[in-house]
C-alpha cells in the first residue's frame, strides 16, 4: 500500500467484482512474501473460489498454490506475472515489454538518437529483482536504446548495465535515490547526466531528488530526460513541473475490468478471453493472458488521458 498504484488496484478490483455479486476479501501484504503466502494460505481455508494475486515475489508461491489447486481455486496472475509453477490458471496484465520499449523510445526520440552526434551520458534505474515484470521493462528499453550504447551515441558513465546493476529493491524510492546519489558524486561532477531511464515513478521519484541535490533543474543545469511508468500523482505533478518527461499510465481500471471479467467467467465454469495464449510461459507453462495497450503520458497529454479520462480530477494534480 506504500505504492499508490496497488491501492487504485485494489479499489477498482473490489468495486467491479463487488458490482457483479461477489463477496471480496482484498489484503495487502506490505511489499513481505511470507505476509502473502499466510494470506492467501487463510483465504484457501476461507473457503475462496478465486484467487487473484499481484505477487510480491512471483517465484515464491509455488507451494500455497498447489494448496489452492487441490482446493479447486481457480488462481488469476493480476498485473504481475506468476512463474514456476502449473497452478497458475492465466495472467491479466499489460505488455510490460512494450512499456519498457516506449520508455526506450521516449528517449531515442527525445534526444534524437537517429540524427544528433552526441555522445549522451544515460543512467539505468530498474525495478526490484523479485518482480517478474521489472526484467521485461528493462529489456523492452534496452532493445531501444543498446545499439546505441553500442554505438557509443550512448554512454553509461557508471557502467552499470545489468539488471543486477541497477536493480532497486522493493521499488523504493530511497533505495533510487541512494544509488542515484552515488553514481552522480562518482561519475557526474565534471559531467552532466542527459537522461534517466527509470522503470517506474516510484524509482523517477528517487532519482529525480538525487538530481534536484546536485543542483538539476536549476541555473543552467536542466532536468535529463527521465522516464516513468504508473502516472502516481506525484509524478503527475512532476511531468507538469518538467522535471519527469513521461510516465508510461496503464489504466488499473481497465485491467481491474478484464481481471474482474476472467473471475467471472471461472465463476461461471467458462473459460475467460485471451489475446495471448503463447507468449507467458512461467517455467512451467505456457500462461494464457489477456495483455492491455500501455501509454505514453506527458505534459501535452496528461490533461486528455488523465483528467479528461476521469481517471484524476483538476484538483489532485495541483
Ligand atoms: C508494476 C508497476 C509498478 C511496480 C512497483 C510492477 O510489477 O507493473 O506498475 O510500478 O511493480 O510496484
């Protein structure tokens, strides 16, 4: 619940399943797997008839989901992928892949990659290692941005380039920030950073302090360019103010719409819609999945797909 994304997630969820006649026991873990595997372990005793999980660590349910599937509950992968195990019925989520390839694409256009001679320096700040999801971001970008780093147009000045390298634990934005502080005090005195290639806004946020106490975003030291995914209001107002450029908005009610909509459907003894029955495979299996469109949001579009979309009044981005 630190992530203002999983509490929209989980609002949304409760609201269209709750609409549709359900009896809904939603439960935050606090980011703990072993808080998750004794939650889901009582809703299995609860008698549930569907489990719907955003992992904390998605290789780490394999033995409470075996629990589950002797029960005969049907098990739903939400936003966050499930892996290693058959007990996993099908995944909604977005292309988390395409998410990292616009957050790529952002960038090559926004320095214009394909024309300007550079080099430009760039920085990685990727998501936690036990989130399936922060790899496919992470190569999604890179399958954008690596030739030119292999180029040359692009220069890691840290040579952090792994998602080992730059990984941020548990998505935090200090954990960011930290990490931010330490590459511009080693490798960015002499130096200015062009762009940022973050993950997500709670790591932009990270970042985006790191740069403000070098000194970025004043005199005549403008912001990098810096990406973003979830349009958390924070960085919302952030886009608005110019020190984001873009945040990559992946609609929690739609996903919570066509989550809801598979629930059902196992309710009914139906098999749900996918659009992708070949991609997901966990280790296991192959996953079938619906997979919704992400967005680029910046400050020439928030207003059209944020405010006038309902998804945020006026007043929360003030
Ligand atoms: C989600 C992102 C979120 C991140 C941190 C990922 O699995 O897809 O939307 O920013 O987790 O919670």
């Amino acid at each position: 619940q630190s992530l203002q994304r999983w509490n929209q997630v989980g609002e949304n969820l409760n609201k269209f399943l709750t609409e549709m006649g359900y009896e809904v026991d939603l439960q935050y873990a606090d980011n703990e797997v072993q808080q998750q595997v004794s939650q889901i372990e009582n809703m299995i005793t609860k008698g549930a008839k569907v489990l719907i999980i955003a992992p904390v660590d998605g290789s780490a349910l394999s033995a409470v989901l075996a629990e589950a599937h002797d029960a005969g509950i049907k098990v739903i992968a939400h936003d966050r992928f499930i892996t290693e195990t058959e007990n996993v019925d099908c995944v909604g989520t977005f292309d988390n892949n395409k998410v990292g390839a616009l957050q790529g694409q952002y960038i090559a256009d926004a320095l214009d990659l394909e024309h300007a001679d550079g080099p430009f320096n760039l920085e990685i700040v990727a998501g936690s290692l036990d989130d399936d999801n922060a790899s496919y971001f992470l190569g999604g970008a890179m399958e954008i941005l690596q030739p030119y780093i292999d180029s040359g147009k692009l220069v890691v000045r840290s040579g952090q380039t792994t998602r080992e390298q730059c990984a941020t634990d548990a998505w935090q934005t200090d954990v960011a920030q930290a990490r931010m502080d330490n590459i511009l005090t080693a490798y960015y005195t002499a130096e200015k950073l062009d762009a940022v290639l973050c993950s997500n806004d709670s790591t932009a946020l990270g970042a985006e302090s790191a740069l403000k106490s070098a000194g970025y975003g004043s005199g005549d030291l403008p912001f990098p360019v810096i990406t973003g995914q979830d349009c958390d209001t924070a960085n919302v107002k952030a886009i608005i103010a110019g020190e984001q450029s873009m945040s990559v908005f992946k609609d929690t009610r739609a996903l919570a719409k066509q989550v809801a909509s598979m629930a059902q459907a196992f309710m009914n003894g139906e098999e749900p819609e996918y659009n992708d029955t070949t991609t997901y495979n966990n280790g296991a299996k192959v996953v079938p999945a619906y997979a919704l469109e992400p967005i680029v949001v910046t400050k020439d579009n928030y207003q059209e797909k944020l405010v006038d979309s309902g998804y945020y009044t006026e007043a929360e981005l003030k």
